[in-house]
C-alpha cells in the first residue's frame, strides 16, 4: 500500500515551462483509462466479460484502471473522482480543491480534500489519504514545481498508519523535493518502517529490524503507462477536450487572440445557465 501511494507524486508535472491553467467549468467531466501491462493481467469473471461494463469508462478492458472526474462545485472549485481496476479488486474515490496565494517569487496551492482506496481481496480495507501543498516557484524567470506539507495514510480497521512529510527546499542549499515518514500500527507508538528519499527519484523504505531488507522505490526506472480516452464525436458534450477543444487549438497555433475568445466564451455560458437556474430555482445536479 505506501509503496503504490509513495509511487503516484513521481508523476507531479516538473517541467521548467509555466502554462496557464484553463478553468474547470461546472459540469465538466473527464474519464480516461490505462490499460495494465500484460504481465499484470488476469482472467475476467464469467459473468463479467471482458469489459467493465459498470465502471466509470465502460469502455475499458477488465485489466485496465478506469477514471472519471466531475466538477462539482464552482465556489469553492471542488472537483470529485473516482478510479478502480477491476482485476485487482481496487477502487478508490475522493475530492479536491485548492486555495492559492502568492509568496514574493512564488506560488502556493494548498490541496484540500482526501483519497480513499479500497482492497476489495484484503476484507475491504479503506485507506484514506490526504494530500500535501504544492508550490511553483521561481515564476517571474524559470519556474519549477516542488511538493510541501505534511500528508497521512491511515486503516481503521488494521490500525496502520504513515506520517510523510515533503519538505521545501531550503534558501540556501539543500536537496529538492525530498520526502520523510514513518508507519505505524496502533497501539504501537514505535514505527516499524522508516521512509526516506526524494518523491520524483528514489524512495527508500526501511524496517526498524536489522534482519530485514530495505525496500527500494525507483520513480525514474518505473514504465509510463499513456492514458487513453475516446475521440472528440464519441464524448459528451461537458467531458474536457470536447468543451475546450477549440481553446486547445488556439493555443496549439499560438494564437492568443482566439484563446481568449474561446475561453471567455464558455465562462460567459456558465454564467449565463448559472442566472437561468437562479431565476427558476433549479438547483445544480450533479452526475
């Protein structure tokens, strides 16, 4: 379990190159999937077939993780997600939302909200995840992105328990993007693994006993899966590269002009169906 949620933060954008966000309109959705390696495969249940039927990208193959995300909240921007693959008998779902603030040459977005993963082959057990903060930094010249802040992993029902923190790197010397913590299980008060490294290289896992091996996470060496999503014709009208394809293209050709107007476009609609409900008393239904 710390070695897959350890895993995820190699894949943080770290590019020096600033981009400009789009913002998430209400409504808006977006699935993907990323088919598993073959080595990782297992045979689909008779009753099931070969696809995922019911999960949140039908399409998708029984050995594939499967995504969808909905806006669900303009003010606050909340945004909620669920994923799970099949063969592994995994699901997990939670919810985000940020709160920004400028510091001198730098950006901060304190992520708020948490993850809650579910091992459906160990008796169900819930392993609910919170989140660090994340900081550009250097924007005015050439920017670059760090992780910061205390996050947990906590199992109610075996007691286990990781306190990780990423740490800032210091004015003056000191490593990027470094990362501690311990793990514990209740009611012991002693870790029983120590972590330690930086979260986009080497992670390394340390049991307190000296007959056992450190474990070894290597970000750099691991495979990259592409995620895969449906053509433009094939989504729905709200799902991302559908509504802001016309932006995307704009910007694709370095056309300012037309990026503004594409994306003033789809703010003022949102306004307008915003004024619409009002006026009917609709309340906002989420997917």
């Amino acid at each position: 379990m710390i070695l897959n949620v350890m895993s995820t933060w190699s894949s943080t954008p770290q590019g020096t190159i600033a981009k400009k966000p789009y913002n998430p309109i209400l409504g808006e959705t977006f699935q993907c999937y990323w088919d598993l390696p073959k080595e990782l495969h297992s045979a689909a249940p008779p009753n099931e077939g070969n696809l995922s039927s019911s999960g949140p990208a039908p399409w998708a193959s029984y050995n594939a993780v499967s995504f969808v995300a909905e806006q669900v909240s303009h003010h606050p921007p909340i945004s909620g997600f669920y994923a799970e693959c099949p063969c592994k008998k995994m699901y997990c779902n939670g919810y985000i939302y940020t709160k920004s603030r400028f510091l001198g040459l730098s950006l901060g977005v304190h992520n708020i909200g948490q993850v809650r993963l579910h091992l459906l082959e160990h008796d169900d057990e819930e392993y609910v995840v919170t989140l660090p903060s994340a900081y550009g930094r250097s924007i005015l010249t050439v920017p670059w992105i760090e992780l910061g802040g205390k996050c947990t992993i906590n199992c109610e029902k075996t007691g286990y328990y990781a306190n990780i923190e990423f740490h800032c790197k210091p004015f003056y010397g000191g490593k990027k993007h470094r990362l501690t913590g311990e793990v514990f299980q209740k009611p012991d008060k002693k870790p029983f693994l120590r972590i330690e490294g930086e979260w986009n290289k080497v992670i390394t896992l340390r049991p307190s006993s000296d007959k056992e091996e450190p474990i070894i996470i290597d970000t750099c060496n691991m495979p990259t899966i592409k995620k895969k999503i449906r053509k433009f014709e094939a989504q729905d009208e709200r799902e991302s590269r559908r509504l802001w394809r016309h932006l995307t293209a704009a910007l694709h050709t370095n056309d300012i002009e037309s990026a503004t107007s594409a994306k003033h476009e789809l703010e003022e609609r949102q306004r307008a169906e915003t004024r619409e409900r009002k006026e009917k008393g609709i309340e906002w239904q989420q997917k």
